[in-house]
C-alpha cells in the first residue's frame, strides 16, 4: 500500500468529542489506571531499512499500516481498556525534509537554529513560567517554506489569523 493509498485507512476517530458530563467525570480521581504508549510507526520506513536506501524509499507503507492496524486492535481487546493511547516518535520517515522541529513543556516562547534545523518551542495554554501570554502557535506549511507565529488564546479569538499567513494557504 502506497502512502496516497493510505490517506484515508485511519479516519474512524475523527470527529470524537468529550462531552461536558464525561469531562467533569474525568476531573475526579477514580483510583489507579494505565495508558498505553507507543512510538514510531514511522509510515516508509520499513520498506527504505530493506532496500538500504534509508534517505529515499519512503513511499510504501503497507507493512507499517498492517503493524498500526494490529496495535490498534491489540489495545482494542484489553479489558480493562487504558485510559487513553499516547503516541509518540516520528510518525512518517521524512527525515530529510524535517526544516523544524515543534515542541512545548517549557511553558515559555524559545528555539533556535543548528544547521538549517530551527528548534521551535511554544509557550502554554495553561501555566505560563515566563511572560508569554497563554497562547498558540500556528504554523503554515507551504512547499516552499514553513512560517510559524505565536498568538494569544484573546488574540486568535479576536481577530483569527493574520493576512499574511491566510494568504500563504491560498496559494497553489
């Protein structure tokens, strides 16, 4: 199975919400629970390890989509069932077109650059450890390009996403 053959194998969890009632459940502790953690699927990199061509071969994905399917259900037939599925690692093996790097938990604005690599760290929704306000960040994505900006949760609900950025998605 091709990555464009894949597109729409996991499509079955969109559109879940937690309602009110089950969320305000979820904020009292009910006793000890597990969660389940996996990591790297990695979409292409099976097929790219056999050919020996780790820096191209990314484009089969069938093997790694049968592996996820299994966890899938492995998770699916315990009883009790975890409280919830973490997945972790790289999801697809892209890792020469990686241009940045996204990551949060220092609960401030950071990053940085090493060898045309940026490291980009998001401030918090929640507690703020610096003087970020409580925010977001968007990042647009063109192929050119990756462009990225933080804003606060009363400015991206009072005014969207800038201009600027709407129009980068509008290009083809």
């Amino acid at each position: 199975m091709s990555a464009a053959e894949a597109g729409g194998v996991f499509h079955r969890a969109r559109g879940r919400t937690l309602d009110a009632f089950s969320a305000e459940k979820e904020r009292e502790w009910k006793g000890p629970f597990y969660f389940i953690q996996g990591t790297d699927p990695q979409f292409g990199l099976m097929k790219a390890w056999s050919t020996g061509d780790c820096d191209n071969s990314g484009d089969e994905w069938g093997q790694e989509i049968r592996l996820t399917e299994q966890a899938v259900q492995a998770i699916n037939k315990l009883n009790p069932r975890p409280r919830f599925f973490v997945l972790c690692g790289d999801l697809i093996h892209a890792m020469p077109g990686v241009k940045a790097v996204f990551s949060g938990h220092y609960h401030r604005n950071a990053g940085g650059t090493y060898q045309n690599l940026e490291m980009v760290v998001s401030s918090a929704i929640g507690c703020q450890l610096g003087q970020d306000p409580h925010g977001l960040r968007v990042v647009v994505v063109t192929a050119e390009k990756i462009i990225h900006r933080y804003y606060s949760l009363d400015e991206l609900s009072e005014r969207g996403i800038e201009d600027d950025l709407m129009n980068l998605l509008k290009k083809k």
